[in-house]
C-alpha cells in the first residue's frame, strides 16, 4: 500500500470546488500505482466518509479536525510507502516526516515507484 500525500486544503481557502480539483490531482497520481500492482490510498478516501457520518458542516470545523489528519497518520502505519506530490501543504509534510521516522521510502515523483516506468 503508498500513500499519496499532496496539497488537499492548502491554497483553496477552504474552496470545496478548489479542494476537488487538489482531490482529484491526488487521485490522478492513484492509476499509475495501481497498474504497477500497489495499493494506491488517500486519506480523504477515508476521512471524508467518515467526517459526513460524524456530522461535518464543512472542512475546518471540529469533527473534520478529529478525523482529517488523524486518518492519514494511521494510515501511514499500515503503507510500504508514501508519494509526495508537488505543492505546499502542511499534512503532507507531517506525511512525509512521519513516514521518514518510520523507515518508510519517501517517493517525490510517482515514475519513482517500483514498477512505473515513466
């Protein structure tokens, strides 16, 4: 299983149609993985069914602070990897630093990871 970790709310002032369009940049990077024979995840796979289920008016509020970045941290437990993708984001980098303690391959291109050939 890789993580892919990249820019979600960061530079979208909480816009849902920005966050989609981060959303799908993040899921983009998804295919190719899988096709290699990974696990592609994404932590607002998990996060934002769960964050509906617990009553979330919107990102940012109480309940999506509970399970966003949570979600990703744990999962990152269970990864063989992450995948970092360009732009800032401060969940990203906790990402990426939480993968680097647990001896986990940090990948910062996607043709990076085993079995892509770009």
């Amino acid at each position: 299983m890789i993580l892919i970790a990249g820019p979600y709310r960061s530079g979208t002032n909480d816009d849902p149609f920005l966050m989609s369009v981060n959303l799908r940049k993040l899921e983009t990077a998804a295919l190719p993985i899988f096709r290699a024979g990974h696990i592609p995840v994404i932590g607002e796979w998990v996060a934002l069914p769960l964050m509906e289920v617990a009553g979330s008016m919107n990102v940012g509020d109480s309940v999506s602070e509970e399970i966003l970045y949570p979600v990703a941290a744990r999962l990152i437990t269970k990864c063989d990897a992450v995948v970092r993708l360009e732009g800032a984001s401060k969940g990203a980098d906790e990402d990426v630093r939480l993968a680097k303690e647990l001896g986990l391959p940090v990948y910062y291109n996607v043709e990076d990871v085993p079995g892509i050939f770009g």
